[in-house]
C-alpha cells in the first residue's frame, strides 16, 4: 500500500479492532436479551398451556394442549441452550 492509501483510515489498526470488538459485544448483548426474553415468553407459554391440560377432559383438546405444551417448552428450552452456550463461549 502507499502512504497515501493508509492515510485514509482514521485511527491506528488497533483502534479499529478494539471498536469492532466493543460493537460486537454491544450487538451480542441485545441478542442475548431478545434471546432471554423471548425465552421466558415461550416458558410461560408452556406453563399455561400445561396448567390447563389439568382441567380438561376431552382426549382431542387435551392433545393439543399436550402438543401446544412441548413445542413452546422445546422453544424454550433451545433458546436457553443457546444462551447458556454463549455465556460458556464468552466466559474463556
């Protein structure tokens, strides 16, 4: 490269690398919040879909109920994995 070249890039090469890293940390925080929360909503999803099993006698509502029950405590659970992956990632 010519000088002329490099001089177009504010900031030394290291600047650079270190807001990169501080913006990615920045994007990966807001993930992992909409990850936490959307976790939580398809937990208590689960619950409630669980809850009403109880009170329901027909073998045809009681299905769906069942059904509604482990896919939304499937998604929640996977979210959660992602997230406990994530953290351990992160932590090293």
């Amino acid at each position: 490269m010519t000088k002329d070249m490099k001089s177009e890039f504010p900031g030394s090469l290291r600047e650079q690398k270190d807001a990169a890293k501080a913006e990615a940390e920045k994007v990966n925080s807001k993930i992992d919040e909409a990850f936490e929360k959307l976790a939580k909503k398809m937990r208590d999803r689960a619950d409630k879909a669980k809850a009403k099993i109880d009170g329901t006698k027909k073998p045809e509502k009681r299905a769906v109920l069942l059904r509604r029950f482990e896919l939304y405590a499937d998604a929640a659970t996977h979210l959660e994995e992602r997230l406990a992956h994530r953290g351990e990632s992160s932590d090293g």
